[in-house]
C-alpha cells in the first residue's frame, strides 16, 4: 500500500511539472510575438529602418521603405499606452493604445489594432494588420 501511495505521488508530481513546463514553453512563445510587434511598432514610429527591416515578414518586404519611412514626415511621433496580447490562435497578437503624430501643427492619432505575426527561420516577424 505504501509502495503504491509514493509510485502515485511521484507520478502525480511528474505529471504537474510536465504541465508547468508545457505552459511555460507556451508563454514564452507569446511572450516573443508580443515583443515582436511591441518592437516592430516602436521601430516604426522611431524611423529605426535596421529593426523594421530585421523584424518584417519575408512576404512583405516589398513595402519595407513604406513601413519604415511612414513617421519620417512628422515633427512628432510617439507611442501611448500600448498593450498587447497574443490571441488565442497564435496567429496574430492583438494592442490596444494609440501611435500619435504630430504633422505640422495637426496631431493625428492612430489607434493600435491586431497584427499577423509568422514564423520564419525560428524567430517571430510582424505580418502586417489583420482583417
């Protein structure tokens, strides 16, 4: 009977870590989308060229010069209150907060959306806004 208590224990406790370490690998998969499009947006706002280039998707790397120069004519650009989360599809990471502009003396507020993230060589890339 004891015999039976400690092989029931250690499986129920094997069993546990392996659902940590599942939620764990699972997170921190979210957890770098969500950078990725934190970073991808900040870079984009900022004229940061090398970090939108190195975070764009191979499929729209014909509008590289669009998505890094589209703060380039503003006196102003910053980022308020972003929060993002990855959605439950994994397919796509979802903000909330605003870019605002400031062209000339008019400011212009964008509010963040949800964006397509993929996977490409192992690491995440910003796909664009999703639908």
């Amino acid at each position: 009977m004891k015999v039976e208590r400690k092989v029931h224990s250690l499986l129920l406790t094997v069993y546990c870590l392996l659902l940590t370490i599942l939620a764990a690998c699972g997170s921190a998969s979210d957890d770098a989308a969500v950078q990725t499009v934190e970073r991808y947006l900040t870079a984009k706002v900022t004229g940061d060229t090398q970090t939108v280039t190195a975070l764009l998707c191979s499929a729209l790397e014909v509008n590289l010069m669009r998505e890094a120069n589209a703060f380039t004519s503003v006196t102003d650009a910053r980022i308020e209150g972003m929060d993002c989360r990855k959605d439950a599809d994994s397919s796509s990471v979802t903000c909330t907060g605003k870019i605002v502009a400031l062209y000339g003396t008019e400011q212009t507020e964008f509010q963040l959306s949800s964006y397509a993230v993929v996977q490409e060589d192992g690491e995440w890339k910003w796909c664009g806004e999703t639908q």
